[in-house]
C-alpha cells in the first residue's frame, strides 16, 4: 500500500470505485492533495480530459460517440429491412386472404421456397383450406343450380296441366277453386325456383360486362309496376340522374325489379314509394309500410328471412328479394345496405363503383 500525492485539479469531492478486485478507490477534496489506495498509475488531468484514454481531446471523444450512434442507427435499420424482406409472405398471405369474395375463390399465395421453411408451410397451408373452401362453396353453387333447373320442367307441366283442367267447359266450381289455388302455388314456386337460379347465377360473378344506362332500366321497371302500385292507391315518384355503369343488363333489371317489387308489395294501402338514382352511381328504393325493428333490417337479405309480421306474411314471397340484390351488387363489386324507416317501411340503398 502507498501514497501518491497529485496536485487538486477538481472542484468537487469524488469518490470513484475502481471495477477491479480489492477495495481500491480514489478520494479527493477541493484544495487537498489526491489520494489512491491502493497505488496506482493516476491519470493527473482536469476533468474531461482524459490522456490515459489516448491523449484525446473532448472533439474527438465526441467524434467517437457520433460514430457509435451512426453504427447503431445502421444497425437498426438493416434490422429492420430484414425483418420486413423476412415477414413478406406473411403480408402476401393477407392480401390473398383479404381479396377473397364469392366471385373471386381462385387466389392462392403460391409462396416459392424450401419445404422446410416454416413461412412455406404457413402459405402451402393457406392454400390448401382456400382449396376445400372454393370446392364447397362452388359444389353448393352447382347444386342449387342444377335442382331448380331440374326443377323447372315438371313445374312447368304441372302449370300446363291446371291451366287444361281449368279451361275444360264441364268442370265444376270446385275443381275451378282446386285449380286456381294450384295455380297460385305452382306460380310461388316457379318464382323460387328463378330466384335461386338467379342467386346462383349472379354468385359466380360476372363473365361480361358492358355499358347499361341504370335510368334507362329503372324508368322501364316503374312501368311495369305502376298498374300494381295504383290499384292500391299507392304513390311512387323518382328522381333518376342518368347514370351509366359497366356491368350485366339482365341482372341489373333483376336488381331494380326486386327492389321496386318488394316496396310496392310490402306496403300500406294509400302508401308511398320513392326512388332515386344518383350519379355515384347508387340506387336508393324507400316506402312506407309496417314498423321494421332497426336490428331486423339488416338480416332481411338473408335468403328465405322474412318479417314475421301479419300483413307480411299474407303477401307471401320466397324471402329470396333481398338476397338476390345483395348478391348482384356483389358480383359488380358494389354493396347493398337496408335500414327501417322512423315511421315504418325499408330504404334500402346499393352503391355500385
């Protein structure tokens, strides 16, 4: 052990633990000599400056910090590049899976890489589930296509059959009254058989499209519903924008129609109906008609929903309106909304790009 003594160069006491074994540390006060136990080489200079360290000077210990910093932010962003070029199938396998819709089951991530990369796995496994998804979702779509076609043709017969029976002059009053009900329901049923063709149809996207003025087709559904509206006293005026957009005619009349028809049907004597046409493009039917709860609404494009209301349930119908507006405007990559109406009825709303 042993003494060195070192002019004061510091203002203030210190007391500095040295990071090597024993108890060794430096004490100093102001205007006392420096003492070091035990003896070892001091460095004798004012504070930051530190010639044991180099000879350097406070520039270039700043010089060395900014340096280790610019290391430090290269090394961050090489990181993460990195990791971004290392995650870049995940981003992949979400664009796919986002981009899915009902016209639109055919996209894969088809990731390339080793059979053992687990990010491989993870996309070759997406793959595989979108495959068995496309396969039940196209066999239901065939299968409903393919039963109303079928039957189609014995309904048709039987139509023709009551309509023979009925015309035969030595038929009674109540084989006329068996035959007119049997009518009604043979029409009720063909309906639903169009309807779920046109569902069907409508669910595998389009194959075509060309130019089809909206006003065009909605002036020549106003006419054909205008008999049925006045004979229930019922008002229907409409603001129509000529709006022109690409997409299926015959669909689009199908859209217009169930719409038109439902507000009629699913109204009150003297009621109203009101539709629009705007430039965006977008079509908007509202009527009056019985209170909507404002939950129920929204399901009602769900197929064969109905209100479970008395007056709706006498009018009838497949429950299938709604659904094939939905699925149309789906397949020209548009939207349908509904919301019930304060004083009762449905406004109903597609938006198509």
């Amino acid at each position: 052990m042993g003494t060195v003594a070192v002019p004061a160069v510091m203002t203030i006491a210190v007391d500095i633990r040295l990071l090597f074994p024993g108890p060794p540390y430096i004490t100093a006060w102001p205007g006392h000599a420096l003492s070091i136990f035990p003896v070892v080489e001091l460095c004798r200079t004012p504070v930051f400056d530190y010639p044991c360290f180099g000879g350097g000077r406070p520039s270039s210990q700043l010089g060395s910090l900014l340096a280790a910093l610019l290391v430090l932010a290269a090394a961050v962003l090489i990181g993460w590049v990195a990791i971004r070029w290392a995650l870049r199938p995940l981003g992949l396998v979400s664009t796919v899976v986002d981009e899915l819709g009902p016209g639109n089951l055919g996209r894969r991530v088809r990731l390339s890489g080793r059979p053992g990369d687990p990010l491989k796995q993870l996309a070759d496994s997406v793959d595989g589930a979108l495959d068995r998804l496309a396969a039940g979702y196209e066999g239901q779509r065939s299968f409903a296509s393919n039963a109303s076609h079928e039957l189609r043709t014995p309904l048709a017969v039987q139509r023709m059959l009551v309509e023979l029976a009925l015309d035969d002059e030595d038929s009674t009053p109540d084989l006329n009254r068996l035959g007119s009900l049997l009518l009604r329901a043979n029409e009720r049923s063909e309906r639903m058989i169009e309807g779920l063709l046109t569902l069907a149809e409508s669910e595998r996207g389009l194959t075509a499209r060309e130019p089809v003025n909206l006003a065009d087709i909605t002036r020549e559904v106003l006419a054909l519903h205008a008999d049925t509206a006045a004979a229930r006293s019922i008002t229907i005026t409409a603001e129509l924008a000529e709006t022109v957009v690409l997409g299926d005619s015959v669909l689009l009349e199908r859209m217009i129609g169930n719409l038109v028809h439902n507000a009629v049907k699913y109204n009150l004597p003297n009621g109203w109906v009101r539709v629009e046409l705007a430039d965006r493009p977008s079509i908007t039917v509202a009527n009056g008609g019985e209170v909507i709860p404002a939950a129920v609404a929204p399901t009602l494009f769900e197929p064969f929903r109905r209100m479970a209301g008395e007056r709706s349930a006498k009018q009838g119908g497949s429950g299938l309106g709604l659904s094939i507006v939905r699925a149309i405007a789906t397949a020209h990559g548009g939207t349908a909304t509904a919301r019930a109406n304060p004083d009762g009825g449905l406004t109903v709303e597609v938006d198509i790009p």
